[in-house]
C-alpha cells in the first residue's frame, strides 16, 4: 500500500515510485509490475463530448449569427452618413429656394426626416455585430415590440431594436418573455435559480 492506496489503485507514476523502494515484497514487487504494465497498455480516456453550441442548446429561437445579417461597423456608420449627408443637401436646397411651393416644401421635409433620422442614428447607433452574437429568427419568441432578446458571449440579455441599444445585459443562462404580447417582464434563469426581471434588468418579487 501507498498512504491509504492499495497497489490496485496507483497511477502509473506511483507505481514507477513504488517499485524503486528496496523495502516491499516480491509478491507486493509483482503485483506492482502488473499494475504498471496494465497502466502502459491502457487506452487513453475518450475526449469529453463537445459542448453543445448556442443554437443546439436552444433550437426554439432558431438563433443566427448576427454578423451574418450585415452588421458590419463601418458599413453601418456609412450607411447613416450617407443619410445624413443627402438630408443636408436636400434641406440646403429646400431653404436656399424656399417659396412656399409644394415642391420646396416637400424638398425641406424630406431633407430635415433625412438628417435627424440619419443624424441620430450615427451617434445613437449601434452595429449588431457590438451587441449580439446571436439573434432569434423567430419573432415570436425573440422579439416583443421594440425589445429582442440577444445572446452575447453564451448569456442572454435584451437590446432595443431602434438603435440596437442594451436593455438588459447579457448576463442571464436563458431570457423568455412571460406575455405572448407584452415587453415588461421576462423569465430569467441564471446560476440555477428562476425569477422575473423587467425590462430594466430589475428583479421582481
């Protein structure tokens, strides 16, 4: 025996040490030896089975990559430049040739829809690929209103879709909406434990 180990128990390594000790028995000697030789045969242990991705866990959301919807950063910030852009041009023109026709007047409104819309969205929007690794192809379990839930670095959390802002932060095991129509409160589960949080990330008694 080693310690509280009999010979049957050792590892290889104990086995190599056990057997340059000059004070144990033959028959402790060949069982040793057996040992050692039936540790140098053994197969190696079978690799842990791989761990299930995001969209195998949750097959129910039917999640996407999100950098396959085109949520490339500079693309994204060119895009509303270009907007921006065309609204200044078209209110330019719009003011510089004002006269309260249908056509100048038409002209204003389009330019100034188009640089605060574009406006806002350069500096308040965020490219998907920054919020979410993965969003729900279904929309009737990913997305209530304005509000979709995301998965970001393997937890769950909740965006706005307006500007792809944070609501909730990816820090959840999973998020399900409670109402079939209504954005308030979620199902949370994390670390084992099951609650409600609403859409602030607040928890709810």
């Amino acid at each position: 025996m080693l310690g509280y180990k009999t010979i049957e128990e050792f590892t290889l390594e104990e086995c190599i040490a056990f057997l340059e000790r000059t004070d144990i028995s033959e028959e402790n000697r060949q069982c040793a030896e057996k040992r050692k030789e039936y540790l140098m045969h053994m197969p190696p242990p079978s690799p842990p089975p791989p761990e299930k991705t995001i969209i195998e866990r949750f097959p129910e959301f039917e999640f996407t990559p999100s950098s396959v919807l085109g949520g490339n950063r500079s693309r994204t910030k060119l895009y509303f430049f270009a907007i921006t852009v065309v609204g200044l041009i078209f209110s330019y023109f719009g003011i510089v040739y004002f006269d309260f026709s249908d056509f100048t007047l038409i002209l204003l409104t389009i330019g100034l829809t188009f640089l605060v819309v574009g406006f806002l969205n350069l500096i308040k929007h965020k490219p998907l690929v920054d919020v979410a690794d993965y969003v729900p192809k279904n929309r009737k379990i990913g997305i209530r209103g304005k509000h979709m839930i995301i998965v970001k670095d393997q937890k769950f959390g909740v965006i706005g879709t307006n500007y792809n802002s944070v609501e909730v932060s990816a820090k959840y095991d999973k998020l399900t909406w409670k109402s079939q129509r209504k954005s308030d409160v979620l199902n949370a589960e994390k670390d084992g434990h099951s609650f409600l949080i609403d859409i602030h990330g607040n928890e709810l008694n």
